[in-house]
C-alpha cells in the first residue's frame, strides 16, 4: 500500500510532534496529546490529525527500536550457533528495553494500536521463540524453559535496571551483568554419567 506523501508543513508538524514525544518518553512523563500540542507550539487539531490517541504516538516513536530489533532476530537466525544466537538476540533485546523508554511500555500493551506494531511484535517474539527452541534442541538450554517465559524475564531484567541500574551511563553494563547471571541459570548443565 502506497501512502501519499505529507506536504513540507505537514511533515514538519508530524517530526515536532514525534520529537516533543521522544522527550516526552524518555523522561517518563506519560503522554497526553493536548500536553504533546502544547510543547510543541501546534495546535491541538494538528496533534489529532497525526495520532488519535497517545498509544499511537508512542508505537510510533517505538517503531524505530522495534523494527532494529526485528531485524536483528531474523539475523540471529542465519548464525550457525544456538546459543550464541540466543544469547545476542537477548542481549540487544534487554539493551534496548534500557536504552528506549518508549519499547517496555509498548512491548508490555496487551493490544496494539499501529497494525505495524503488531506485525514487528509478532517478528520478535517468532524469532525469540524460534531462538529458544533451536538452543533446546541443541541442548544448551534448559529443557524446562518455555517460549512464553522469555518476555516477561527480559521485562524483569529491565526492570530491576530501571529501579537498581545506577546511573544512565551504568545501564547497559548493569543489564549485561543480570542478563548474564540469567543465561547462567538458563544453560543446561551436563548430566553426571
């Protein structure tokens, strides 16, 4: 499907109105059109004519770090190593949940707004799962270890940074460190024979 191209003002407006979210986002103030409207010196029609409601403007200023990670999952898949494929998809997962304020929230939304957030969340969580099971059958992780258990302990892990992370220039070494301790726990161990 082919969009028609937002004349120069229009453009203009919908790049002030994302950036005024971004900021917005990334202090943790929740977003509100007339308060996205007012800081960005638009008026309150134009923010509505943009985004009807805040959950599409904050899917959409995610979309960037979906679509990263998205991509990054379908190159996972192409490495030859299960755990090494796991474990970096991980990684740039919990990274990111610590550096883009706007993924946990969207991430976390029992529905979408933006089909497009569906269609990257659903890539994710595919090559997550895809991720997992190819390290189980490969016997490097833990047979106990489901799909559905992978989101909420990266949520975890983004969580206890946000609260225990140190300062912003200490949270990605402090997301590593956890996210390490887990994958510790998430191998399988060789049976005594």
């Amino acid at each position: 499907m082919t969009t028609t191209p937002l004349r120069k003002d229009a453009a203009r407006n919908w790049d002030q109105i994302v950036a005024v979210a971004r900021a917005l986002a990334d202090q943790g103030t929740p977003l509100q059109l007339n308060d996205v409207a007012r800081r960005a010196g638009l008026g309150v029609g134009t923010v509505y004519r943009h985004f009807a409601t805040p959950e599409a403007l904050l899917e959409t200023i995610a979309t960037p770090c979906l679509e990263a990670l998205a991509a990054h999952g379908e190159q996972a898949m192409a490495d030859t190593d299960p755990w090494r494929a796991l474990e970096g998809f991980l990684t740039r997962t919990v990274e990111a949940q610590v550096t883009d304020a706007s993924l946990a929230p969207v991430a976390a939304a029992a529905a979408d707004t933006l089909p497009r957030t569906t269609e990257l969340k659903t890539s994710m969580w595919s090559a997550g799962a895809t991720l997992l099971d190819r390290a189980r059958e490969a016997g490097a992780v833990r047979p106990d270890l489901a799909s559905a258990d992978l989101v909420p302990l990266m949520c975890g892990i983004a969580y206890a940074v946000n609260v225990h992370g140190g300062t912003p220039a200490d949270r990605i070494d402090t997301a590593r460190r956890y996210l390490a301790t887990l994958l510790g726990g998430l191998r399988a161990t060789p049976t005594n024979a």
